[in-house]
C-alpha cells in the first residue's frame, strides 16, 4: 500500500504558539495583535506524481490570520468549538488549502507544505482530520516537539495520543522504569482498536520494534459484569500478559488478589479496576481510587490489554533459539558473545528471566512491529 504522507517544512518560525486555551494576553511574541497577524507567513504547496503519473507545481497563496483570543479559565467544549470553527472556516476558503485537502482525497501525494509555524502545522492537521474524516498520524523530531503538538491539539478541543520512546536494556540490570512501557502500550492498545483520531510520536519511537497488533489483540482480556470468566484462572492471564503481582496495586502494569477480588491496573485505563468474582463468574466491575481504595464508577464491560512489549510463551523454544544464534557467531568477539547468549539460555530453562529481552525482539516475534503497523488507513504527516 503506498503510503500517504503529507511534509510540514518550517521556514518561519511564528511567534504564537497558541490560538485557544490561552490566558488574557498570554502569548509567546511581541508587538500588537496586528503586527502579528501581520506576521503570518506565507505558504506554498507541492504535491506528488498524481495517480495519471503527473506532477504539479508549487501554489503559492497569502494566508490571513483571525486572532481571537478568549480568557478561557477552564476547558469549555461548547467556546472551543465556536473558535475553533471560525478558524477551520477560514482555512476552507484558501486556495492553497482547499488544493491540499483535494490532493489528499485524490490520493496524489505525498505533498510537501512549507512556510507554516508550529501552531499552523498542528491548525492544518487538525483541520484536514476533522474535515475529511480521517484518522493521522505525526511524525516530529523530537519528544519535545512532539509533547507541543499533543498540547496544542488539546487546546482545539481534540484529544490526541502520544507514543513516547521506550528504554532500552541490552545488559543486566537489577530493576528498570517501565514508566514508558506502559504509555506505549496504552497508546497501541487504543490505536489496535480503532479507538483514535491523532497519534503523535517521535521518530526514535515510531521506529521501534514492538509486539504485533495480532499478538496485542490476542492477550486482550475483554470481562463483561455477570458473565463467566473467559480463562480458566485470571491470575495466570495477567502474568502471561506481562502484569506483575503484587500485594496492593501501586500503578498500572501491576495486578492483586485478595480472596475473591482481583485489582489490576491496565496501561490505557484512567484508573485501576476491581474486579469482583461470584465463582466463575463477573459479579462487578468497577474503576477504583488508588489512596482510599473505594470504588468511583462501575463499568458493565472492560478490555485489559497486555503490560509487556515482549513476552513469550515457551521458554524452552526461547532458549533453544539463543542457542542456536550463539552456534552461528564468528570472530574476534564470538567466544564472549556465546558466553553470555548460552547464559541467558540457561537461565530460560531454569526458570528464570534473561539479562535483557530487547535483544530478543526477532527471536520471540517471527516480525516484530512498529507504530506503522498499528496506523493502518491513517493520514501520515511529517514535521521536519
């Protein structure tokens, strides 16, 4: 499938980062409201051979700049959508970006946009999602950027996701944050259903290996209040999933039983879940408050995706595939490397765990994915 992209190049920088959301006279330039409308800066557009094998040219077009500034005090859904329309509404009128948004339903791209700011790259895509429908994906340099985008999109009332980069461990380590972890995860979880509209990541994150959306969906446990468990033993399904059991649950990734009540707290939930049994049944389901422990809404039904990136099933498969990797290493280098490859082999069929498992990503996952596999159907922009 070709890809469908569309390039923000900045040229010039604009000096306000933020059309909504902002506080009275709150901004990030100088000069009076007119000398920055003034300061707009003009765009031009390139697209693609077309789908008949042709190119167009550059379009050049003046973009006029509506500052309205509103004192919001708080998030106001019903304001943010009155500015923000007035905002999209004058977008639909340029030449330039009408042009765009056709190419981009004509299927001739990739396009190349220059001369937008940060906050008119995150204006463009927020309006070509809404307006055409689509799903998208931004691609920025750095977290950094990336974190701005999802900020400003939330000013224009959307409600983006962010893929953060994860840690990598090559060697043994005593313990590691899976702070990160459990945010990709969440992020994957939501985008493996469907249940999206903008993710935003960084290039390092983008290109990380990652567990398949198949195998993602495949360790989802979906529970339904007063219907029987699906599993034969819930705490087995959590551990296998990639949870850690723990006496009282600290924050997500982390599961607990007492009795007859499971506490688990999944990655892309805003709260921990109780779950309460009557045998083997679902008899309620609930969100819970992590300091008083009581119970803040109940839920008649709840996904809970896998807390791991890596996981395996057999360790003796697992240890039988280092072992044939370290049988295949040559050089200078190859009698340590087998050293500590037959090492971690060892541990597997003793029961234990290898000094890394993101060294393993090829050998537990015949394809291992990325973000990329996870956006299907979705509308690519990249932020040089």
């Amino acid at each position: 499938m070709r890809p469908e992209s569309v390039i923000f190049v900045e040229i010039f920088p604009y000096p306000i980062r933020r059309m909504a959301g902002a506080r009275e006279n709150e901004t990030e330039g100088h000069g009076s409201q007119a000398e920055r409308a003034a300061a707009f800066p003009a765009f031009r557009r390139e697209t693609g051979p077309g789908k008949g094998g042709r190119s167009e040219g550059f379009v050049r077009a003046e973009v006029l700049l509506i500052l309205v500034y509103a004192p919001f005090r708080a998030y106001d859904p019903e304001r943010t959508e009155l500015v923000m329309g007035i905002f999209d509404r004058g977008l639909a009128g340029l030449p330039a970006y009408s042009g765009l948004s056709a190419d981009i339903q004509a299927g001739r791209l990739p396009a190349a946009v220059t001369g937008l700011g940060h906050i008119h790259k995150v204006h463009f895509l927020y309006a070509l999602c809404t307006s055409l429908h689509r799903r998208a994906v931004l691609l920025a340099a750095d977290e950094g950027e990336a974190s701005r985008v999802c900020e400003d999109l939330t000013a224009f009332g959307a409600h983006p996701l962010f893929l953060p980069a994860r840690d990598l461990s090559l060697r043994r380590v005593e313990s590691t944050s899976r702070e990160y972890e459990q945010m990709r995860l969440g992020t994957l979880a939501r985008m493996a259903a469907g249940d999206y509209d903008i993710a935003v990541a960084c290039v390092d994150a983008a290109a990380q290996f990652t567990l398949p959306p198949a195998v993602l969906l495949t360790r989802t446990l979906t529970l339904r209040a007063g219907l029987p468990v699906p599993v034969p033993s819930l705490p087995a399904a959590f551990t296998a999933a990639g949870y850690e059991r723990c006496d009282q649950i600290e924050g997500p990734g982390q599961f607990a039983v007492r009795g007859g009540i499971l506490d688990v707290y999944p990655a892309d939930c805003p709260a921990p879940i109780r779950i309460e049994l009557w045998g083997d049944a679902v008899d309620t389901l609930s969100y819970f408050d992590l300091l008083s422990q009581r119970r803040t809404e109940s839920l008649e039904t709840i996904s809970i995706p896998p807390a791991a990136e890596i996981m395996y099933d057999d360790p003796d498969t697992l240890a039988e595939k280092i072992g044939a990797l370290a049988a295949g290493l040559r050089g200078k280098n190859a009698a340590a490397a087998k050293e500590n490859l037959l090492a971690d082999a060892e541990r597997l069929r003793g029961g234990g765990q290898p000094a890394s498992f993101d060294r393993y990503i090829p050998l537990i996952y015949e394809k291992p994915a990325t973000l990329f596999d996870y956006a299907d159907g979705a509308l690519f922009f990249v932020s040089e």
